[in-house]
C-alpha cells in the first residue's frame, strides 16, 4: 500500500531539509536563518518521523501491525531523547551520563530490533536454511568491523564509574547487534532488491555511522552539537519512515537462488571477517572484534557445508526423478535398463529372470470416452496395481504411453500364473470400457543373454499376442455378420475365391499384413448393408428406377453402420463405405476420385465387379473369369484403379496356373 498524498508530503519535506541543512552547516556554517536551522528545528523532523511510522500500523494486519509499531515507537523515544538533549543539554561540554536523553536513546535499538525481527518473521516464511546462515555471515562480519572500529574507542574513554561506562558501552553494542541484524535480514531475503529491507538497512547504517562518530569524537573530546554528522540520526530515522510505507514484495520470476551474489555477498562479509583477523595478527584488535571474525568465518564454513548437503541432495532426487517415471511413480525404461544391466549377468538358468511387456487393449478408446485426466488416472491406478501385485515378488516398470513392464524371479516354476497375474492387475472394467492387456515375456538368459535382445524379443511376443488378438476379435464380428448376411440371400455373400484373389492383390501391391486382413474381411462384408434393402428391389429383373438406385446406393452407408458396431473392425468399415467409388470420382457415397480412395476400398472395388460378371444378375447372363478380366482392363482409369486391375489380374494368372497348369493358354 502506497503512503497517501499527505505522508509522502510531510516526508518530502523532511528529506528537502535533511538536504538544506547538511548544505548549510557544511558550506556556510555562520549564516542565521532564523528558526529554519535552529537548534529546535530538526525534532520536527524526528516528530514528524516517529508520527509517519506509527501511521503504517493500523494499515497492516498481523505480525506486520506489531513491527510497525514497535519500529515506530523505537523512533519516537529516540525523537524524545533528542528532545530533551535539545533542551536541556545542548550547550553542556560536558554532559553527565547518564541522562534522561541516553533513557530514549537506548530504547531506540531495541524496540527496532524487535520490530524488525518481527517483519522478517512475516515477510521471510519458507526461507532456506543457507539464506539464514548468509543472514548470520552478513550479521557477524559487519558487528567485528564495528566493534573493531568503535568498540575499543568507547571502552578506552570510559572514566571508570560503573554506570556512565555501562552507558556508553550500551551505545555500541546496541548499534552493533541492530545493524547485524538488519543487514542479516537483507542476508537472509537472498539479497532481493526489496525496498522495505533496503531503506531500514541504509537507515540503520546512517543512524550507526552517526553514532560511531559521535561516539569517537566524545572520546577525542571535540564533539560539538550540530556538527556535520548529527544530520545522519536524523536522516537515519527518516529513512526508517519511508521504509514503513514501502510495497510489500512480489515474487520474483527467477528464483533468487539462481543470482551469483547469493553466493557473492556472504563470502564478502566472510572476507571481512578473515581480514580482521589477520590484521588482528600485526596489530591490536579488541576480543569482541576478534570473536566475531571469527565465527563469521564459522558460519561460512557452515553455509559451505550446507551447500554441499544440498547438492547431494538435489543429484539424489535428479536420479530418482530421471530412473521414475513421473506419472505413476514406477520406474522408466531408463530404470529397466539399468535393472537388466545389474540383473542379468547374475541370472541363473535354474532360477531364470523373466522380463514380461504389457500393452493395454482398449486405452485409446478409454480416453477417447472420458478424456486424457481420466486416462491419466486410469494409468495411475492400474501402475498402483500392478505394484502392489508384484511387492515382495519383483519390480514394476511404466515404459512410456500404456505400455509396463514386470521383471521377476522364478524358482524353476514356469512363468505362465505369474505374467497372467501380472495381466489380471493391469485390467480393468467398468460401465462402458474394458482394459486388458497383450503381453510378451521371455526368460533370461535361457532365451537372450542381452538387455537389447531380450527387450526386443518381449517386444515382438507382445506385439505379436496383441495383433492375433485384435484378429480373433474382428474374425468373431466378421462371422456373426456373415452368418446374418447368408441368412438373409445366400447369394449376398462372396464367393470364397474372390476373397482369396483380394488379399493377393493387397499382397502384390505391397499392403502390410495388417491391411490384408482388412482387405480380406472387408471383400466378404461389402454387400453388409442390403440386408436393408427390400427383396423386391434387389430380385427385380429388369433395370431400377432412379429412386431404386437411391436407395441401393445407400447400402454402403448402412454396410459401415453395422460394422461399426464391432469396434475390431473399424477400419474394414471405412473401406466398405468406400468400396463403390470409381477411380475417375463417379462413384458413391462420397464421390471420391483417384488417391482419396482407400486402396483397399479399390480392391474391392474390383473384387465386387469381378465376382458380380462370373456370377451373373437376373437382367445379364454370368461371364467366363477372362471375359470378366478384359472388361476390368476396359474400366482401367475410368471406373477402375489401373494399377489394381493389373495386380488382379496377375494374381488371378497366377492362382490360375497353381491349380491347373494346363489352363496356360485359357489364362
């Protein structure tokens, strides 16, 4: 919260006459401007200080309401010291000690150190160890510079009664620990540039540097009042209460860990310390000064101990974090990598180490149906399972996506039970979904004796159990849907050698076997949909009115409609739906021309055509299969992919030659 218009005033002014008056006293000391630079003037100023801080309190809530008003009340008894030195004792060459002034003045260091110690409490939360130890490095290498420089000033002037020496050294001690401690809590805030820490910490720097000179001069005896100095008790009180309307801090964007003088400025202030102590060497230094160099270099040794606790830390959890996956908290492929290298020199063939790779069924469309954080969670779950059935018995491994890994030890038993139970964890069902899993598992080193043989050899038994599996369930769908077809016209299905012919033009033009299988099933389901079409329409024997061909045409769609309901066969559904475009973009339903249409969907293109010739319809009479073949070479770039037509025919030559040899010349 900035200050309001009228603080930021009143402190304006006190600044501007901070300004004047340091000017006036420094170059023209016997100029009488009346009341403007009396004696009097600057407790206005200390007044009006004290007043500007106290007014942060009531605008804060928490441990902040009480800094404030403990830093504030510290300037108040300090403005009230002053006050009565001002009136009482300003003309004194001697003044006793103590006095009522030393009263306010030595309430000062307390109530702001009080103060101060409670912002750094609410302001300073979550602080790393490290940054204390710098704020304690900071804190000790500037009270050895001080007690070096003021305290053996102040003890060397004392005149030997109990209280006056009590007094005055009350007045370097307090100065040290304030300062200590102000300049440790910039320490311990990682040295951010916050302008709240930085205006207390000049403040008290001003306020100790007039404090150290005054105390010098008393001791060489030619202090005067309203020297040059004195301006810096007041301009340090001042600065105080610009600092108590600061804005409080944000959060920096890069973290202040990452900035070299996190590291920089402790050793600083640790090199203070070591400096004493060498010139402590040559030269007389205090006790005091000494004792705090050197634990300031003490507390360096700690700061450089707790780095290193860190570090060890950090790599530690950098290992863990590169050896886990992040998901679900089991190991990654890294992890198993590392296992087998450990492992499998160890293995032995009568106690064989079995590796075992799963790769969930049905995943996709879990998340395709609730969304990837569902899917998450599902992997998290399932990861949980699967760790928990293999606790005591083996390790669990996530190698990326949805596929996992279980790696365990057999005592001669076979593997079978324990890779179903590892299967049986990694499933699960539920309204609308079902996981299972495909897997493949080999022993070791009965079967590899390499962590990059055996991982292959998993992989390809994984794969090849998922792809029969997903073949068992698309041949299940593919009967079901053939018997309907049969039950409805006999004359609906297709002959089983056409089907024979398609897969060996798939093959031919170079289709992975995966395509063939869909080349296969969709040559036997293409006519699915005329299962919906009236007997009347598909028996009629003459030629179909244009509203009969519209609803022909629309078994293509009906026909990718029913095989959808087989989610095995998805993709054979959308060669169905394509399997009546023509090669030149007059076909249906979508008038699809050239490479847009699925090859597969040419295929059967060409199956369907070929098959409806040899077969014949009620309004034509059947053709021979080479009549049927040169009217395929005739819609060759028209009706027909040319290069389909080719392959067609070169399969039928060749399944023509395999089973008669004598029917050379008829091919």
């Amino acid at each position: 919260m900035a200050a309001p218009r009228p603080l930021r005033l009143l402190l304006a002014a006190c600044a501007a006459w901070l300004v004047l008056y340091e000017l006036h006293v420094v170059l023209v000391p016997g100029w009488d401007v009346g009341p403007v630079f009396s004696r009097f003037a600057h407790d206005v100023v200390l007044v009006l200080s004290g007043i500007v801080c106290l007014a942060r309190a009531p605008r804060v809530h928490g441990p902040e309401r009480a800094a404030w008003a403990l830093i504030g009340a510290g300037v108040v008894a300090w403005a009230l010291g002053e006050i009565y030195y001002t009136a009482v004792l300003w003309t004194e060459s001697d003044p006793p000690i103590p006095s009522l002034a030393d009263a306010g003045y030595l309430l000062f260091p307390p109530l702001v150190l009080a103060g101060a110690l409670a912002l750094l409490r609410a302001r300073a939360r979550g602080i790393p160890r490290r940054l204390w130890v710098d704020g304690l490095t900071a804190a000790l290498g500037v009270a050895a510079l001080s007690a070096a420089i003021v305290f053996e000033t102040v003890l060397d002037s004392v005149d030997g009664r109990s209280l006056a020496t009590l007094t005055s050294l009350a007045y370097p001690v307090t100065d040290l620990i304030l300062l200590g401690v102000t300049v440790g809590a910039l320490a311990s805030t990682g040295w951010r540039l916050d302008r709240t820490w930085m205006l207390l910490a000049a403040g008290v720097s001003t306020f100790w540097l007039a404090d150290s000179m005054y105390l010098v001069r008393t001791a060489q005896g030619v202090y005067e009042s309203g020297g040059w100095f004195d301006a810096g008790w007041w301009a340090g009180l001042a600065l105080i209460a610009a600092a108590a309307w600061q804005p409080a801090p944000t959060r920096e964007r890069r973290p202040s860990e990452e900035r070299v003088r996190v590291i920089a400025v402790p050793l600083a202030f640790g090199a203070v310390g070591l400096g004493l102590l060498v010139y402590g060497a040559i030269a007389h230094v205090n006790v005091l000064a000494i004792g705090l160099a050197a634990a300031s270099l003490v507390a360096v040794m700690a700061r450089a101990t707790l780095t290193f606790g860190e570090n060890v830390a950090m790599l530690r959890t950098s290992r863990d974090e590169a050896l886990t996956d992040a998901l679900t908290g089991l190991g990654n492929r890294r992890a198993l990598a590392r296992a087998l290298d450990e492992l499998l020199p160890q293995a032995d063939p009568e106690r064989p180490l079995v590796l075992a790779l799963f790769d969930l069924d049905g995943f996709k469309q879990y998340n395709d149906t609730f969304g990837h954080p569902a899917g998450d969670t599902l992997l998290v779950r399932l990861g949980g399972n699967l760790s928990a059935f293999l606790h005591g018995r083996g390790r669990a491994f996530r190698m990326g996506g949805d596929e996992f890994c279980a790696l365990f030890q057999t005592a001669g038993e076979p593997p079978e039970p324990m890779v179903q139970g590892v299967a049986a964890a990694l499933s699960e069902h539920g309204d609308g979904f079902s996981i299972t899993c495909s897997h493949g598992a080999i022993t070791l080193p009965v079967e590899a004796t390499e962590p990059v043989e055996a991982l292959r050899i998993a992989d390809q038994r994984m794969y090849a159990n998922k792809h029969a599996g997903r073949m068992s369930a698309g041949r299940q769908s593919k009967d079901v849907l053939l018997r309907a077809l049969a039950e409805r016209d006999p004359h609906l299905g297709t002959h089983a050698e056409t089907v024979a012919l398609a897969a060996a033009t798939a093959e031919a033009l170079g289709l992975p076997p995966e395509d063939v299988e869909n080349v296969r099933h969709a040559s036997e389901l293409h006519d699915v949909g005329k299962v919906a079409i009236p007997d009347a329409i598909l028996g009629k024997p003459g030629p179909l009115t244009a509203e009969e061909w519209e609803f022909v045409r629309r078994h293509t769609i009906i026909g990718e409609r029913i095989i959808l309901a087989a989610p095995a066969l998805s993709r054979v559904a959308k060669l169905v739906r394509a399997s009546h475009e023509r090669w030149d973009g007059g076909g249906y339903p979508d008038a699809l021309a050239g490479d847009a249409i699925p090859v597969g969907a040419r295929i059967v293109a060409v199956a369907d055509a070929f098959a409806a010739m040899i077969a014949g319809r009620p309004y034509r009479p059947e053709r021979t299969a080479p009549e049927a073949l040169e009217e395929l070479q005739r819609g060759a770039g028209t009706q027909f992919d040319p290069a389909v037509v080719d392959a067609w025919c070169a399969a039928y030559t060749s399944r023509t030659l395999a089973q008669r040899p004598d029917a050379l010349e008829a091919a």
